[in-house]
C-alpha cells in the first residue's frame, strides 16, 4: 500500500 | 487524480447536499438513519485528521473540509433542529455490533502500528459498513422517500467510481492500496440489491418499496 500516512485520496 | 475519482467526489458530494436540502427544505428526516449519520461523521474526523499535518493539494483540503462540515451538519438537523421528527424507533441498527468488530480489525490490519494509519484504517473499515443502518431501515419501513433514493444511488456510485479510479491508478501509476480496495468492494456489494431496486422502480417513476 502507499506508505503510511501519505493517503492522497479523499 | 483521474476522471473515475473527480467523478466519485462530486458523486459523494452531490450526495451530501441531496441530503441536506432534503432535510432542510423539508424540515423533516423522517427516514432518514440517524445513526448512519454519525458513522459518516466519524468516518470523516478518522480520516481527515491529516488535514493540517499533509498537505496534499487545495483540492483535497477544500474538499475534507466540505465533508467534514455536511457530515457534522446533517448529524445536528437530525439530532438538533429537526429531532422530533427523527423516528427512532426505526433506526434501531445496533453500532456496537460495527464498531467492536472494526476496531479490531484496524488494529490487526493496517499499513503501520501507528495512531494516525490506524484510524485512517479504522475510517475505511468503518465507511464500508456506515450505510447499514440506513438500508437496515429502510427494509425495516418496507419503503424510502424518491429523494431519499437518489442520496443513496449517488453514495453508492461514488465509491463505485473509486474502484474505477483504483484500477485506473493501478495501470498507470502502478498504485495499489489494498485496505481501501478491498473495503470498497465490500461497500459497493451491500448497494448491488439498492441499485438494482432503484434502476427497476425508481428510475421508472415507481416509489421505491420494499417486496
């Protein structure tokens, strides 16, 4: 998954 | 960002402001789960807690804070301003039963043991399963109002256009998030028999209720 705490989406 | 998930945005934000207007407008959430609401609510303050730490884009601030406030407003119009007609008797789906199990799970499963990940993991787990008391009401009622119909297309739409923009992200920037896949196919299956209810009646100007 992306790396933690990088959560681009809403 | 990709055409499936501006899409699914305004699909999740249009649903929103369906909902409000009908509230607002006619002063009355009969129908309505109260306890959906809240699930919304939180799955929102779960999620957005990186609102000041990661800055991603203007887009993507303006638009947690737009949920954000609807989530919050819808929650006061149901439990505030409009609560004598809440019926809540109807809206009697138990959210331990959700949220026991969910909190666990965000804790087994997740990207990193951190608080931040953990509740964002907790937001996703959560919004898959938010709509049940929703739908639990409404089979108990046996039927839902038109425009009640129409929040619900576009909720169910806008994680549908998700998965979209998931496949999309995964051929061209060879993206996979697995958590927020996996839970929004689980979210998009418990619409599959709505959907289905409202292409068949609704859309051909029938009320929707339940066999």
């Amino acid at each position: 998954g992306p790396e933690p705490g990088r959560h681009d989406e809403l | 960002m990709n055409v499936f998930r501006i899409l699914g945005d305004v699909s999740h934000l249009l649903a929103m402001i369906l909902l409000l207007l009908k509230i607002w407008r006619s002063k009355c959430c009969t129908g309505i789960s109260g306890k959906s609401q809240i699930l919304f609510a939180l799955v929102f303050t779960t999620r957005y807690l990186d609102l000041f730490t990661n800055f991603v884009s203007l887009y993507n601030t303006v638009m947690k804070v737009i949920f954000l406030l609807c989530a919050y407003l819808t929650v006061y119009m149901i439990y505030g301003k409009f609560r004598k007609t809440f019926d809540s008797e109807n809206d009697t789906f138990r959210l331990e039963f959700l949220l026991v199990p969910i909190t666990g799970l965000s804790f087994l499963e997740n990207y990193s043991f951190t608080p931040l990940e953990i509740l964002w993991t907790f937001s996703i787990y959560l919004e898959s399963v938010a709509i049940l008391p929703q739908l639990f009401m409404i089979s108990k009622t046996g039927e839902a109002e038109t425009i009640t119909t129409h929040y619900l297309f576009f909720l169910g739409l806008y994680r549908a256009l998700y998965l979209a923009n998931w496949i999309w992200r995964y051929h061209t920037e060879n993206f996979y998030d697995q958590i927020a896949v996996v839970s929004g196919v689980v979210q998009t299956i418990f619409y599959c028999d709505f959907f289905y209810l409202y292409v068949t009646k609704v859309l051909k100007g029938k009320k929707l209720s339940l066999p």
